[in-house]
C-alpha cells in the first residue's frame, strides 16, 4: 500500500462520523487571519496542516499522495496562469496601499493576468512576484485556501514525478518535443487520472499540459504571501472611488434617480430587454452551422426539430456571445451598443480597482416592442416611458463585497426602489439546475438569522424553466467561502433545515438591515425584515451539490445547461421591476401627486405588482 505524504499526522476527528465540522473550519480560519496580520511574508506552509484538518468538501482527496483531479481543476480555474512560476502573493485592498509599501507603479508595469473563473485585478512581475487586489475579506476567505490547495496539489505530482524517474524523463521529453502515442496513457497511469479528468486539467492548463508538468518537476512549491494593507476603511474607500467612476460615467444622475438595484451578470437583463440576439437570429443561426462547434450546431438541431423542450431565445443568447467575440463580427458588435445605448443601456467598465462591472438603464427609453417575448404578455408597457425610475446592474461580487457595494450605493443614490440578487449556490437536498428561493438566511459571518419577505416565489420562477425545479420558502447559509466548508459542517447545516449554501444573501441583507434599521446591523441576533417597505428579492440557481452527491464545479461546470436557470431567475427579475414599474407609474397619477418617489408610494407599487404577476 502506498504511503500517505500525511502519515504519521494524528487524523481529525469531528462530531459527525469522526467528520471534521464547523470547528476545523473556525480553527483554519482563525490560523490565516493571525499570519496575515504580519507585515511580512507569510508562507503558506504553516497552513497546510489545519487546511488538511478541515478536511474541506471540494478537495477531498486532501491526505492522499494522489492528485484531486476536481480540487486542482477547481483552483487552476480560479487562479491566473502564471501561478507556475510564482513564489510570492502580494496581497491589498488598492494599488494606494501597494505603492504606500513600496510596490510603486504595479498596475502600469506589471503583467496583467486573468483568471478564468474569479474576476480580480492580478498582475505579474514576470519573475516569481503575483500582486492581487482584494475587495473584501471574502477574498482573502477565497483566495488563501485556493493557494494552499494549489500547492498541496503541485508537491503532490512533485512527489511522485520525483519518485518515478520514468514518467519525469516522458514529462520533460513531451515537453521539449510533442508527445508521441501512448504518452497520455502513460501519464494517467502514473498520477492515477482518468482520461476525462486529464482533459479537465488540460483546459486549465490552456493546453500546456506537459509544459506545465515539466514545471512540476523541477521543484517544490513552497508559496509564500504578505498583506499590503486590507483594513476596513481600504474596503471602503475602494468601493467610494468605485462609485465616483460609475457615476461619473452614467449617463443620468444616479443621484437623483430612483433605483431598482440588481446584482447579477453582465448579460441577461441586456439580452432580455434591448432584443438585438433576437433581431439578428438569422446572422447568429448561420454563425452556428458555419462554425467547427459540434454542440452548438446539435444543440441547435435539437432545438429546432423539438427534442429537447430548450428555449430559443437562451440558445441564442448563448451563442450570440460566441459570435460577438468573433473578430469578423465587429459591425455586429458595434451594432448591438449602438442599439443598446438608444435603449438606455450604458455599460460600464472600470478600468481599475474592483473589477465590478456595472449598468445603467433607463426605463422609459425601453422600446416595449423588442423585449423577449416572455415579458411580452405583461401589461401597460408603454406607461414606462414617463418613468424617471433606472436599473442599475452590478456583476454579482463575491461575498462580503456586496457588503460593501450597497452601502456606498444607499449614500450616493436616489430613492431605492427594490434590491434583486440572482447567485449562484450549492444546494444540499436538490439538483444541479434548480432554483432555489430564500426566505431565512443565516449568516455564518455575523452569525445573524434574516427573515425576510422574498419577492419571488415558485410560480414566478417555474414559468420559465425547462429543467430543473423551483423551490421557494427555503432556508439559506451564506458562508464564508466555498472551500470553507467540509462534511461535518454541511451536515449540520443540512440538520439545522437549510438547503442552500452560497455567499451573497448575508452580507447583502446587512447592508439593508443597516438600510431600513435605525442601528448599525446586529450580530448573532434575529432580524426581521418582512415588513421592510422596500421590494426585495433573492434567486439562487444550483450549481453544485456537495453534501447528497459530492459533485462539485471542479469536476463539472453548468456551460450551456446552466442558461436555463439563469434566464429564469433574470427574466423572474425583469418582470418583476416592470411590473412594479408600471404600478408605481399607475399609483403616482390615481394620487395625482407630484411628490418625489416615496417609499410608500413604492409600497403601493409592489402591492398592486404582486396582484398583477
């Protein structure tokens, strides 16, 4: 039997079938907050071992001397692809922090690197250096045990490439020159991979497999990180100068206006509301039989000849940015912002700082007449056009962020009207592809319960999905972080009668505690928000379910099955802020008034919407 790289290390034991729990999670936290409160380099090292401890669901082949094909693929995902040659992780809150220690110019002369998976400002010295900047404590919840997996997982192949003198000679000889037959079949035997899960690990590898490998087996990893400043006041001075970009790049005054806040993505209210993909189904349905894609032209095929109940419009779409990513369809591509823009629709990227996305729209310059047709039965459409009311959309943020986005957002905008968050979770009772509706969030943060009035209920959601099931009247966990959480402690929350695990809901229910309340937001109290006089809603499509399956998105993604979900949890949304938008505009002319929007008035309007679904 082979050795363990852990043998010898006494095995944790937790309350749940010897499981490690809650505690082992606390504990690692608590391990990596007291090492980044040091002003110099912190090696990951140290945190290997209460890392292991927790025994975290998406890396559970943590002691054994094998690879995890699923927690390598989920990290190399996360992380930018010069994590091969970097030593050093240089943590902060803005480049301000960086430059005040030293690290002057970052942004300007260092490489900038993206990661497939996470959206954040990373760049490279070109040598061993990685600076990163972080938005909230949720990163540094996301960020650190992705760096110790990824090096718990790279010491791992070292060992045995080491120990196999063979396979390391086949590694660097594939590397200088390409492989020859049999080389893959060679390698899977010797890290025990399956063909699939060596082809996972191939996209994450952009394709450089063996290059990468090689890198392996020259040396052990042994990473090293340094915080350079990630204070509270970093956080929240970040997201001010976030917002002074937004709205000083908004067309209307976000200032005066009133606002229906949405955190989302950066496609679907767009695709849904200004019908360019639609318009151009043709163009996109001949990029689709022109192309070497094999799923999308299937896809479509089934679609089409009715054997599969798809929806078309989310086919579209889907391919629709496929086909505006092809430099030979730039018109196009001109063609839809110029579009978007005469629709209202501005879309906001900041170059620097939160790498948070954000978009206005305009009600009242919406053209009834090119929205999906699965709005299009809604009544009385035309009265938006004496609406003053705006959509902002933000690119949902991880975490705590959303803390911090919404706060600065109630100072600095007009009257906020409802507060919509569509996100992604892992469900512990359903499937991959259900929507999942809360009504009671715990937040392990803070450790504060929120009971709320959630807007959205099974019939608002159902109506438009094809394959997975709506639940409403769930209970909800907002965790820290996806790799903080392990058996024992999905057990308990399972027990406790939650059925979602994600990372949102809790931090953005403080902030609109903090809101409605006249008190900053409670800790390790109850809160009830149902009589909150603003409109407030949360959609949660499942992408994962570790607790009844143990599948994670490191062994799979949603890729083109997940459209359905998220086109309807948005198009739930969408109907949703018309409706409402329409009642507000009714409710404002029965009064004859022409007082500023009120909350109120916006109760009215969410009474007489929900009379009207």
């Amino acid at each position: 039997m082979a050795q363990s790289l852990y043998d010898g290390i006494p095995q944790p034991v937790g309350p749940f079938g010897g499981q490690p729990g809650r505690e082992a999670v606390d504990s690692f936290v608590r391990s990596y907050q007291t090492l980044l409160r040091s002003t110099g380099e912190v090696r990951l090292a140290g945190l290997v071992e209460p890392y292991a401890s927790m025994a975290p669901s998406l890396h559970v082949k943590v002691r054994d001397q094998m690879p995890d094909a699923a927690a390598l693929t989920y990290v190399g995902l996360r992380l930018p692809p010069c994590m091969p040659d970097v030593r050093l992780v240089l943590l902060s809150a803005s480049v301000e922090a960086m430059a005040d220690r030293g690290f002057v110019d970052v942004s300007r002369t260092w490489q900038p690197q993206v990661a497939a998976a996470r959206r954040r400002r990373h760049w490279y010295d070109g040598d061993e250096q990685l600076a990163v900047l972080v938005n909230s404590p949720s990163d540094l919840d996301d960020l650190i045990p992705a760096l110790v997996a990824y090096e718990i997982e790279w010491n791992k192949v070292h060992e045995l490439l080491s120990r196999d003198h063979g396979l390391r000679r086949l590694v660097e000889q594939a590397a200088e020159r390409a492989p020859e037959p049999g080389d893959l079949d060679r390698l899977a035997y010797g890290l025990a991979l399956s063909a699939a899960e060596l082809e996972r690990l191939s996209i994450v590898w952009q394709g450089g497999t063996w290059e990468f490998l090689a890198k392996v087996a020259e040396r052990r990893k042994r990473m090293a990180v340094r915080m350079l400043g990630g204070a509270w006041n970093d956080y929240e001075r970040a997201v001010e100068r976030w917002f002074e970009y937004v709205a000083q790049h908004s067309p209307p005054d976000l200032s005066t206006r009133p606002i229906y806040f949405v955190s989302s993505n950066m496609h679907s209210l767009v695709n849904l509301l200004s019908g360019s993909a639609l318009a151009r189904q043709g163009d996109i349905i001949d990029y689709i039989q022109a192309s070497d894609s094999e799923l999308l032209r299937a896809e479509y095929e089934a679609i089409t000849s009715e054997r599969v109940p798809s929806s078309l419009e989310n086919f579209l779409f889907y391919a629709a940015k496929k086909y505006l990513s092809d430099p030979r369809n730039a018109a196009a591509a001109d063609a839809f912002a110029s579009e978007e823009a005469a629709a209202g629709m501005t879309t906001i990227h900041l170059p620097l700082g939160l790498d948070v996305d954000a978009q206005v729209i305009e009600l009242k310059k919406l053209k009834p007449g090119r929205i999906d047709r699965r709005l299009a039965d809604l009544p009385a459409l035309e009265r938006l056009a004496d609406s003053d009311a705006l959509i902002l959309n933000i690119d949902y943020p991880l975490g705590q962020a959303g803390y911090f986005l919404q706060r600065a957002l109630a100072r600095n905008v007009g009257a906020l009207l409802g507060l919509y968050v569509m996100g992604k979770g892992a469900t512990l009772t359903g499937r991959v592809g259900d929507i999942l509706l809360c009504n009671i969030v715990a937040d392990d943060r803070t450790a504060t319960t929120y009971l709320l009035h959630n807007c959205f209920n099974a019939e608002d959601v159902e109506r438009y999905l094809v394959y997975g099931t709506a639940l409403d009247n769930q209970r909800a966990a907002s965790a820290r972080g996806t790799f903080l959480q392990n058996w024992g402690y999905l057990d308990a929350l399972h027990r406790a009668g939650n059925n979602l695990v994600e990372m949102e809901a809790g931090p953005y229910l403080e902030a609109f505690s903090e809101l409605v309340l006249p008190e900053r937001a409670p800790r390790g109290e109850t809160v009830n928000l149902v009589g909150a006089p603003i409109d407030l809603g949360f959609v949660h499509y499942a992408s994962d379910t570790p607790y009844t399956k143990g599948q994670t998105l490191g062994e799979r993604n949603l890729s083109y099955f997940g459209m359905d979900s998220t086109y309807a949890a948005a198009l739930a949304i969408a109907r949703r802020i018309l409706n409402c938008e329409v009642a507000r505009l009714s409710a404002a002319d029965r009064s004859a008034t022409t007082e500023p929007t009120t909350h109120a008035a916006q109760a009215v309007a969410v009474q007489t919407a929900s009379l009207t679904r």
